[in-house]
C-alpha cells in the first residue's frame, strides 16, 4: 500500500486550519512540508514559525523536505518545531554524512533527496545510513509541474539496489503524481507518494486520497 503524503505546499494558507483538518479526516498517512529559501532553490515557501503552528492540529508524522542550503543550520529548529523526518538535498550538503548523523542523533528519521539530473547511483555508499529516498520527478521549487517520466527508470534503478542490499530503505516521489501516473510510479517500485496539486485542487480532496491509499 502507498503511503501518501500530501504537500501543504499547494494548500489554501488562509485556510490552513481547515486544510490541515482535512488532512486529519482523510486517510493520508503522512504531512509532507515543502521548505525552500530561495537560494538553493528559486522560490520560498515557509519555515519553522509555520510548521510549529501546523504541528498543533495533528499527530500525523511531518515529512519535512528541506530544499535549503546549509541544512545543518536548522535541524534541530525543525525538531522543535516538530519535523519527525528530515530530508536533506545531496546537491546542498558537501558533508552529506554528517547532516544524516545529525538528523538521526535528533531522533528523527533521514532523507535525501536528488534532483532530477542527479544520477540515484550516487546514493550507493549513503543507502545503508538513511530512511527515505526523495527522487525528485520535477525540479524542486514550485508545485504544480510536470511529471518527469525518466523517474520511473530511476526508481526501478534504486529499488533493485535497496533489494539487493536487503536494507530498509524507502522510496518517496515528489512531484508532479497525479492518479493517472500514481501505478506506473508504485509498480516501479515506490513506497511513497507526495501529492500537492493533485489533492488540494480536487473537488474531493479526501476522495483523492483514498483514491491513492488503494494502490
Ligand atoms: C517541489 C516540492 C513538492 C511539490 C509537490 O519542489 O518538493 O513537494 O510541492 O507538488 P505537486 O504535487 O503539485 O507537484
Ligand atoms: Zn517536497
């Protein structure tokens, strides 16, 4: 079964209580919260100050991307500020090693995260130390793209690795998922989906996740 995790990203912000409320109600296993700062990636979205206030409407996990540089920087904010996952971009951490060590020595779960151009071999000598994959289907900055479809060879790619390793690894894909593409991308071998538009633009948000939850 996928487990699906909604990007606040493409939520109503003036509504986020009742979005968030939603997200409670419906069978969405995970918050995904998309933080960018406009270097690493060209567009800023949000910070701790909002997870905190987010972490107040739910005990659902929070699957927080970080699409910044210098992650180090604020691990343990996000901590405070009740991440449960952390997942770091290899294309911004030069000492990837060690952001994974931080990350866990907080106690939460690591992720990495590769962009599009980003070869999965690279994660070859980092796979038995982290959590969570991000395969990026869309550059990261912006919600709402286009599902770039050579991310399903990645995916077959990298879960054949995690399988030959017998390591406990997951896969997660964030961007661009939309029910009709949502298949292929499991039976390539995901684990989890991060859907934004698809959700939050529907008429029924919640039906759409339990749409999702069924693959
Ligand atoms: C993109 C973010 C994604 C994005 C997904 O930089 O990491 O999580 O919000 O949104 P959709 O599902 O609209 O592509
Ligand atoms: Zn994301």
């Amino acid at each position: 079964m996928a487990i699906v995790a909604p990007s606040l990203l493409a939520a109503n912000f003036l509504r986020l209580e009742e979005e968030c409320k939603m997200l409670n109600e419906s069978e969405a296993d995970w918050f995904h919260l998309d933080v960018m700062d406009g270097r690493f990636v060209p567009n800023i979205s949000y910070g701790p100050m909002i997870i905190e206030f987010i972490r107040k409407t739910t005990r659902k996990p929070f699957d927080v991307h970080l699409m910044i540089l210098e992650p180090e920087k604020f691990a343990e904010e996000f901590k405070k500020a009740g991440a449960d996952h952390v997942t770091v971009h290899i294309e911004a951490c030069p000492n990837l090693h060690r952001n994974i060590q931080q990350i866990k020595s907080l106690g939460m779960l690591a992720g990495v995260a590769i962009n599009p151009h980003t070869p999965v071999q690279i994660l070859q000598d980092i796979l038995q130390d982290i959590d969570v994959v991000n395969l990026m289907s869309v550059n990261p900055g912006f919600g709402g793209q286009k599902f770039i479809p050579y991310t399903l060879t990645k995916i077959k790619t990298l879960r054949q690795r995690i399988d030959q390793l017998n390591l406990n690894v997951k896969i997660e894909i964030d961007g661009g998922v939309t029910l009709q593409n949502a298949k292929s991308i499991m039976d390539a071998g995901a684990h989890i989906l991060v859907v934004g538009t698809t959700v939050f633009k529907a008429s029924d948000p919640k039906g759409v996740i339990a749409e999702l939850k069924k693959l």
